[in-house]
C-alpha cells in the first residue's frame, strides 16, 4: 500500500498543469522620446565695466536691477588727479608753443639774412632745425593735452549699450585700479536659455534639435528655440554638460532669472516597447521569457535595454519581430517549462 501510494503522488506531480501567462508580439517601432529639463534664461551678452584710470570711487549712481541705456553715467571716480594732469598737460602745451614763436622767428631771420649775404649758412641750418624741434614740441604737447581731456573723460563709466545691471563690485568710497570690473550688464536682446544636461542625452539628441521653452511659473507662455552652444567639456562638480539654448524674439514674459522648461526629442531609434512585468534577469543581465510557438514551452532571452519609462521597458536589441514574449505570469517559470496563453480582451 505504501508504495502505491508513493507512485500515485510521482504520477500527479508528473502532470503537473502548464502555467497560464499572458503574452505579447514583438513589434519594431520608431522609439524617440521627448525629454523635459529645466533651466534658466539668461542674457546673451554679458558686458563687464570697468574704470580706464584708477582712483577713488566718488559716486556710484546705479544698483543691481537697474536699467541703463547707452551713455549713462554709472559711476564717477574723484577727477582731482585727472584735472591736474590736465593743466600740467595744458601748461607744457603753451609752453612748447612759445617756444615755437621764438624758433620761427629766428628762422624768418636767418632766412632774411641769407638772402643777403649777412650770415652764415651753418646759423641757417641751426634755426631750421630748432624750427622743427619746436614744431614736434608743439605736437607732442598737444597729443599729451588730448590725453589727459580724454582720461578727464574717463573718471566717468557710462553703459556702452542699453541693459540691465546684474552685478556690481564697487560702493562709494572704494580706491579702484584701471580694468577693475566694476558692473556686469546684461544687454537687451534676445536671452538664452541656460540648462544643465546629462551627458547621455546630449549625445542621444540629434544635431540641432527644436526646442521648445515654456515659462514654468505660465506654462501657456511658450518660445521656440535653438540650441547655439554646447560646452566642450564636462562639469567635473555635477557631471553635466551646459547648453545655451538661443530663444529669437524672447517674450517679454521671460525676464532675466526666469524659469524655464525645455523640451527636446531624442534622435530616432528602433525599439520593442513592452510592459515593465516582462523583464526578468539573467546571470545579472536584463531578460525576458519568449515563448516557443510550436511547443510552447519558454526560454530565458538576455535582452539590451535602451530606456526605462513609467511602466514600461523599452529593448533596442535580443529580439526579433513575430516573437512571443511573456508579459504577465514570468514569476512562475522555469526554463523548458509549458505554458497556457491566456487570451487578451481586444
């Protein structure tokens, strides 16, 4: 008796049912996601201001915020040693021009006189040549003059083009050195939108994109844009690569420091898309179950996966059209095993 029972128990788990699993075709189709980031609109030119001459900032007439259009004075810096420079300059130049006076006047004499025969052609010679010193005296003074009226000009910064001030480094009372920044302006035109983005998507992204910006504070407020500058290098802090996305004709709507959203395709790529339930793994590699369709028993396929999505997985290579590939009921499988597909609501 007990070894009739030994063979009944063998017999039932010899007919062991076949696991029911629900099944989907494999499909090639054109895989090209849209990702989103967000980043910042920025200007495009950055100007940044400084003093020609040094000295000691007397007066500063603008702060951070601030427009500016072009030739506004900005700040002023004490003209005393500018001013004085001017008068020595305006001194030497009277100076060199009387002197001038004297050797023409010498020169005419000369002149006179060897026509005559009263002098000698050496003193001639001396009264021509100290004609042309005193002539270059007289240019150069005048070129020092133009110096000092123009570094006088100088102790005033004015905005070379109109903007908005976005950084300044100075207050009043501050002894600046000559190319010292002393406001940074943002010029008006059209702004760039600013992002920091993975390495991987820039190189999944075909070349020159569309973009689309969205004011992420109104998203109804929307540009279309180009991308005009990729960084060379990686951020060594973030990993990220910085890209400027250009936005032509930027709506008032995105001031300076806005956030923003880009949206972007990736490059077009040919893909199986499959629910998330069929992926398993193998020796530590990404599989699904396939189903052979003529026993219908399974088998581990290692598969490459392209991207992971909300629900779904999406395997650029490991498969091939027309296969079967379990979806829902992989927990229970084992190689070889049988299976019963479950048939599917249309």
């Amino acid at each position: 008796m007990a070894l009739l029972a030994g063979c009944q128990k063998q017999e039932a788990a010899a007919a062991r049912q076949p696991v029911l699993v629900t099944v989907a075709k494999v499909e090639i189709s054109v895989y090209a996601p849209r990702t989103s980031l967000t980043g910042v609109i920025a200007a495009r030119t950055l100007n940044n201001l400084a003093f020609r001459v040094g000295g000691r900032v007397a007066e500063r007439l603008v702060d951070v915020g601030q427009h500016v259009e072009t030739g506004d004075v900005l700040a002023r810096i004490d003209p005393q040693e500018q001013e004085s420079d001017l008068r020595s300059a305006q001194a030497d130049l009277d100076a060199a021009q009387a002197q001038l006076t004297q050797a023409s006047a010498a020169f005419d004499r000369q002149k006179t006189l060897l026509a005559q025969g009263f002098t000698t052609r050496r003193d001639y010679d001396q009264a021509d040549q100290g004609l042309k010193v005193a002539q270059g005296g007289v240019q150069a003074a005048q070129s020092a003059l133009a110096n000092a009226r123009e570094n006088l000009g100088f102790t005033q910064l004015r905005a070379a083009a109109p903007g908005v001030i976005t950084a300044r480094a100075v207050e009043a009372g501050q002894v600046v050195q000559a190319a010292q920044t002393v406001f940074t302006v943002a010029e008006d035109g059209d702004r760039d939108a600013v992002f920091n983005v993975q390495e991987t998507l820039v190189v999944r992204t075909p070349p020159d994109p569309p973009v689309t910006i969205a004011l992420v504070s109104d998203p109804a407020v929307k540009a279309a844009g180009k991308v005009r500058e990729v960084s060379p290098a990686v951020d060594p802090a973030s990993g990220s690569i910085r890209v400027k996305v250009a936005i032509p004709g930027t709506p008032a709507e995105m001031p300076l420091g806005a956030a923003v959203i880009g949206t972007v395709g990736a490059r077009p790529a040919q893909a199986v898309i499959l629910p998330w339930q069929a992926l398993t793994s193998s020796e530590g590699r990404p599989a699904v179950w396939v189903v052979d369709p003529a026993s219908r028993a399974v088998s581990v396929q290692p598969v490459g996966v392209l991207a992971y999505e909300s629900g779904n997985i999406v395997i650029d290579e490991g498969l091939e059209p027309g296969q079967s590939v379990v979806t829902a009921g992989g927990q229970l499988l084992i190689p070889g095993e049988t299976v019963e597909i479950a048939e599917t609501s249309p």
